[in-house]
C-alpha cells in the first residue's frame, strides 16, 4: 500500500480515495496565509469532514458572482456529499472558463477527482492525463505533478482491475 502523498501545509493525497486530508493538524492551522481568504474556511471544513460548516460558509460568502475558488470548493463540497453529477457539470462549467488558462490544469485535476468518486474512470482518466500534461509543460510545482501522476496511476490500477 502507498503512503499518503505530502503535498504540504499538512496536507496528503490519500492515494486510495484521492481525497485531500489532513496528516499534520498544527501544519494545517498554522500554514502560511492560511485563513485569510474567506474560502480557505470552506477549504479547512472540506478536508477535515465537516460538511455542513462548509455549507454554510459556501453560503455566506456566496455573492452574485462568486470568485473561482468558491464555485470549485461549492463543486468539491457537491462530490464530497455524493451529488457526484452536480460537481461534475459544475467543474465542466468551471473548465469552459479556464481552457488555455493558468487553472485549466487544476480544474482538470478536480473535474477528474469527481469523475473519479462517480465511478466514470474512463473520463477520470482522460482528465488526469490532460492535467498531467499542462502541469509538466508549465513547469509546475512538484508535489501538483507528483498529484496528477497519483491520481492518473490510481485509475489507471483500477481500470485493469489491480
């Protein structure tokens, strides 16, 4: 079994589900900037289980156009809840605005995530290779090329049934 993968401010892939969790609680609470963007409380409650507090600050911060951030984490909190198809057409949305764009790669990355929860590994596939792709060609951080190369060797073992 692999370990958890460091993506730091003590946080991990889980390298089964692909969820982000916490491995270092002090790490998390005390990171860099960590709390001075309204989302990052609706980040924190996602991470750390708590769905209903991240409902609610979804809600409070929500305005009538919602930072991109927002409407991802709003995304995350739909597959986190089961509503897999909701976060999927909410992340393609998300992508129709990022092609071409320094957040193709992350919204990828999140759109495959959710593709991956709903059982669609085929499609999941086919966004972490294109995440993968942009992140090696952008010369992105290691541990966000180190995520997609996770994500992408997970469903590739599940796709030939390992």
């Amino acid at each position: 079994m692999r370990e958890p993968l460091d993506i730091g401010g003590g946080l991990a892939i889980d390298p089964v589900s692909l969820l982000t969790v916490v491995v270092d609680e002090a790490a998390f609470a005390t990171g860099p900037g960590r709390f001075a963007d309204p989302a990052d409380g609706v980040f924190a409650a996602l991470v750390t289980g708590r769905l209903d507090d991240a409902e609610r600050l979804v809600a409070a911060s929500w305005t009538t156009d919602p930072p991109f951030r927002l409407r991802a984490l709003a995304a995350e909190l739909r597959s986190a809840r089961g509503d897999h198809e909701a976060a999927i057409d909410a992340y393609r949305a998300l992508l129709t605005e990022t092609i071409g764009g320094p957040r193709e790669s992350v919204t990828r990355q999140h759109l495959g995530k959710a593709l991956f929860a709903a059982g669609r590994l085929s499609a999941a596939q086919q966004q972490f290779e294109a995440a993968l792709r942009r992140r090696e060609a952008a010369g992105a951080a290691a541990n966000l090329v180190a995520s997609s190369r996770l994500a992408l060797d997970r469903v590739r073992e599940l796709l030939a049934g390992a």
